[in-house]
C-alpha cells in the first residue's frame, strides 16, 4: 500500500519545539518533492517547506523561516519537520506530501490541495500555555 504516515504532533508550549515525522510505506522519498503544509482551524491551508528534487533548494513560507527545518533520512525513508520556538499561531495539522514529477520547491508548496501524489492524513499540533 503506497502511504505517507505522519507522527510526532501534540501539544507543546509556546516557545517548545516538536519534530515531526513523515515516513512513506510502497515507496521511497529518496527522489521525491517534498513538503510539509499545514491547516490551522478555519484556515486555507498553506504550504510550510518544501525540498526540490531537482536542486535540492528549499522553500520556505516567510512564518517559519528562522524556525522550522525540513530533513530527509534516507536509510529510514522518512523526512522530518523540527519546529523551534512554537508560537500559538502554529497551531494547526500538519500534513506532508510527496510529487513524483520533477519540481521546484516553490512550486510544490503552492500546490496545497492538489498537483501532488501523496498525501499524508495529518497530525496535529497545538501550542498552548
């Protein structure tokens, strides 16, 4: 069964961290376009960081940038989203996708419903005092 499982979220404090995991099952990430978009609670969801496999250049939304990195394990056919210092406002599912085509990591996190090949079913974070 071809599937991306997400893990890792929860509840953490502001100023916390949490990494999240991807891991995909019938096939490999190694040569993937990745990213990780998320949902807050009556929200468009949005497209968080993104990998190019085509440069291996990362995008990623202005709200994260400075605290969210984006790595891939390749042995364990798995990426990962470590957050640093949560704010409320990151609240919301995380999601992580796949795309077999070829993509620029631009490109990838603007495709936030559709465009992509996989799709996880999200885990959810909440940050909170």
């Amino acid at each position: 069964q071809l599937q991306l499982v997400e893990s890792g979220g929860g509840l953490v404090q502001p100023g916390g961290s949490l990494r999240l995991s991807c891991a995909a099952s019938g096939f490999t990430l190694e040569d993937k376009a990745i990213g990780w978009f998320r949902q807050a609670p009556g929200k468009e969801r949005e497209g968080g960081i993104c990998i190019s496999n085509i440069d291996g250049s990362t995008h990623y939304t202005d709200s994260v940038k400075g605290r969210f990195t984006i790595s891939r394990d390749n042995a364990k056919n798995t990426v990962y989203l470590q957050m640093n210092s949560l704010k409320p406002e990151d609240t919301a599912v995380y999601y992580c996708a796949a795309a077999v085509g070829l993509y620029y990591s631009d490109y990838v996190c603007s495709r936030t419903y559709y465009g992509l090949d996989y799709w996880g079913k999200g885990t959810l974070v909440t940050v909170s005092s």
